[in-house]
C-alpha cells in the first residue's frame, strides 16, 4: 500500500513544490509584473495568476522548468497580453451624471511624476555598469545569475555592483533633499 501511496503522490502536483516554487520565484516575478502594470492591486491579481496557469499547465504537462523566473514572466506577460487585448476592444464607459465630484479620488500625480524625476535624475549620477544593475535587478527582476549573464561578470561582481550602486544612489538621494 505504501508503494502506491509513492506513485499516486509522484504523479499529483506536490504542495512543497509549489510553495518552494512560489517562495523562491514570487519576487522576482511581481517586480517583473509591477514595473510593467504600475498599479499594485493589479500586480498582486496578475501575479496570482500567473502562479494558478503555471501550476496548472505542469500539472497537465507533468512538465519541468529548468528556468522557473523565465517560464514564469512569459506566463505573465501573455496574460499581460491577453488583458490589454481586451481592454483595447472595450471603450470603457462612464456616466457623468451619476459622478460625484467629491467622492472621486484626487490623487497629485504631479507629486509622483516629480519623485520619478528625482529617482531618474539620481539614477543618471550613478556610472554605466551601477545604472544597469539596479535597472536589471531592481526594476526588472532579473535574479543575481541572470543579471550576471546579460552584464558578462561573475555573481560576486554583480553582488558587489549593486550593494555600490544602492550605497551611491542613497548618498545621491540624500544628497538632493
């Protein structure tokens, strides 16, 4: 009985899997949705998306992944791609008689445009290879190995650039205040 237990269990999607899957990947792959989407929510319902159709097309494909961050941005990206094909063909409707003008948002986009022109201007300060480790790290997601094979220098090269490049950019920031 316990033999069959093993194959019945082999064959099921196993649960410590896709949480390993889930806690090692799951950074990487909401930065990666998050800095296409800008929009929190909307990132945290494609992320957990992205997490049921990969998990599901495994599970139908008893499929493995040699590059698991891979596989899953290109899962994102085609719900990504499948979102804005439908909301291109809806217009999207609003009744200006039943908006009321003090129960809308007022948000200062101008204030976030203006902190994403310091954080721009902060990132211009930083040298050509400080500039591309934090752009391919922290604002895409990359992982230490990827970015190391896009930039052709050694995991500790990279590890080292960022932590100066993070150092730098807060002297930069603080700098500016």
């Amino acid at each position: 009985m316990p033999e069959e237990k093993r194959k019945i269990n082999a064959r099921e999607f196993d649960l410590s899997a896709v949480e390993r899957l889930c806690t090692d990947t799951w950074e990487a792959v909401y930065r990666y949705i998050y800095y296409r989407v800008q929009n929190r929510e909307e990132a945290e319902d494609i992320t957990q998306e992205t997490y049921a159709r990969a998990i599901s097309f495994m599970q139908k494909q008893n499929a493995r992944m040699d590059n698991k961050i891979s596989f899953l941005k290109k899962v994102s990206l085609n719900i990504l791609r499948d979102r804005w094909r439908k909301a291109k063909g809806r217009p999207s409707e609003v009744n200006m008689d039943e908006l009321n003008p003090g129960e809308v948002s007022t948000d200062d986009f101008s204030l976030s445009s203006t902190e994403r022109q310091v954080i721009t201007d902060a990132l211009n300060e930083l040298n050509e290879a400080q500039r591309m480790v934090v752009e391919l790290r922290i604002i895409r997601g990359y992982s230490v190995t990827e970015t190391a094979r896009i930039m052709n220098k050694t995991e500790g090269a990279v590890r080292t650039l960022q932590y100066r490049a993070i150092k730098n950019l807060s002297e930069i920031l603080k700098n500016n205040e």
